[in-house]
C-alpha cells in the first residue's frame, strides 16, 4: 500500500459542478515502504473531481512519482485504490470551501425537503385539473391526500 505524504494542490479550479486539481513538482509525494517519491508532472498532472457524485472522472491519466533515477507510473484509478489518497482529496476540498459553496449540493434533509414540496406542489396542479373537469370523486380523493400530507 501507499501511503500520500504530501497532496497539496499548486491551484484550484472549479466550473459549475467539476474541479479541478493541479500539481506541478514538490507538492505530491508518495511513500513507498520508507521510500519518497516526487510526483513530476511528466504525463498527468490534474485531477477532476465531478461534485454532484464526488467521482474522480479522468481515472485513466497517468501520474508519475521519480526518487533518483527510479520511476513510478500509476494510472490514477490504481492510485485511488492502492493509496488513502480519498483522505487528502477530501481534505483538499473542505479546506477550498467547495463543496459548501457549490450550488448543486445540498444540505443533509434538503433533498427529502424538496422532493416533499415538489410533490405537495403536484397533488396541488391534481386538485386543480381535478375542478376543471368537474370530477369530484378525484377531487375529494386528492384533498384528503393533501389533508393527510399537511
């Protein structure tokens, strides 16, 4: 296993609901047994994470890791399982307020909150078709739903 000394990222981006991470040299080593590597930015040098799943999205970008004239190739889908690199990428995310300011990503009962309204909304647009075509039955049967919701 590996294990990441050091994650910080040179900069930041982020463009709706993506970002993305860059690293240039110094900022990403790896440590393998008591061994350091230094991430060079010799093939891949980003990691894109999508926030509305939190996936990293370009797992097959090769990132490279040099100690002397020793050189470690890991496609990123391998970093992510053979390293606890989820730990730092999460850390790097709180730390840049990302996540809190991202307007796609809602707040814990949000979601349960809207899909309640969203509901009680279209049970509404029911009663109201429910009267124009003068159907009581459907009428009288839809407000004790909404009577039971409220």
């Amino acid at each position: 296993m590996l294990h990441i000394q050091r994650m910080k990222p040179f900069y930041v981006t982020q463009e709706q609901a993506k970002v993305k991470l860059v690293f240039e040299y110094q900022y990403f080593t790896i440590k393998k047994g008591e061994e350091l590597f230094h991430f060079i930015p010799a093939e891949g040098k980003e990691i894109h994470i999508n926030l509305q799943n939190l996936q990293v999205e370009n797992l097959g970008d090769i990132f490279v890791f040099q100690k002397g004239s020793r050189f470690i190739r890991l496609p990123l889908y391998q970093l992510l399982l053979i390293s606890d690199i989820h730990t730092h990428l999460k850390e790097i995310l709180q730390g840049a307020d990302i996540m809190e300011n991202d307007p796609l990503l809602l707040e814990p009962g949000e979601a349960e909150n809207l899909i309640e309204e969203l509901e009680r909304m279209n049970l509404l647009n029911l009663i109201d078709r429910a009267l124009e075509q003068g159907d009581r039955d459907l009428f009288h049967h839809l407000t004790g739903q909404l009577n039971g919701t409220l």
